[in-house]
C-alpha cells in the first residue's frame, strides 16, 4: 500500500475540506436537489441538473479525500535532518543572477501554493532542490530560460 507523505498542516486542511464537505456542502446540495424536484419536469429542469452534477462533484471529492486521507504518511519537518533537502524541508534560495532570496517549503501537489512559499516536490524546481545541500546549485531549466540559485540554508 502506497504512502502519501504530506505536512501535518496539509493533512489537517485537507480534514477540514472532507469536513465541510460533509457537514456542509452536501446537505446544502440536497436541498439544492430536493427544491428543484419541485419545480416539476425534472429531464428539463437546468436546476435540477446543476444540482445533480454538484453532487457528482461533492462525492467525488469526498472519495478521494478518504483514500488519500486513509494512505498519507505525516512527514514532522522538524523531525527531519538539516544536512539535505527534503519533503517538508523550509529552505532558502538565492538567484545567483539577481541576488534575491526566496524561502520555500517542499510539499506534496495537495498542499502546494507558491503564494505561500510551498512548492511541490514533484514541480521542476522541487525536484532540482531535493537531496541538495547548503551551499549546491540549483539548476531550474524555466520557460524564460535557465535560472540558477544558491541553496543558502535549510531550516
């Protein structure tokens, strides 16, 4: 059985989303659905259909909230060791060319948000950090073109 690692604030958001979902979006959508049966000829009824096809979507991400939720592994960043970069890792970043610094946490795709500084492991540039040291480069071939940083310091 496969593991999903991921921080414990991503694996309490994603609790809170199934929650709300549950307690909140799916009784709001019954009655959606019980309201537009109401209105009479349900194959053309648009409500009706939009409510049905909101519940497709509820269910759906309720399913898959509970697999991932019933697979994923707490990754305790400050467990980890700060010699590497690693899932969790909060790390800092200088751009060799511009001398600016940016700090990112490495995450998993659930939980990654760069207005949050959290960036997937699987993104091109996770990748690149990943199992480097204080003190490597990091090469990030981008759309722009190639970018290269200073891993400065693992928190």
């Amino acid at each position: 059985m496969e593991r999903i690692p991921i921080t414990r604030e991503g694996y309490e958001a994603l609790k809170r989303e199934m929650e709300h979902l549950k307690t909140v979006e799916r009784p709001s959508n019954i009655r959606a659905i019980e309201e537009a049966r109401g209105h009479g000829d349900l194959s053309e009824n648009a409500e009706y259909s939009a409510a049905k096809d909101r519940q497709g979507f509820i269910e759906g991400r309720i399913g898959e909230l509970g697999y991932k939720l019933a697979h994923m592994e707490i990754i305790e960043a400050d467990s980890l060791p700060k010699d590497r970069a690693l899932f969790a890792s909060r790390v800092i970043l200088e751009n060799v060319d511009t001398g600016e610094n940016v700090t990112y946490q490495l995450v998993g795709p659930d939980e990654s948000n760069i207005e949050k500084g959290k960036i997937s492991v699987h993104s091109p540039l996770g990748r690149a950090i990943l199992g480097k040291r204080s003190g490597d480069e990091v090469m990030l071939d981008a759309p722009g073109g190639r970018r290269l940083y200073e891993l400065v310091e693992i928190l």
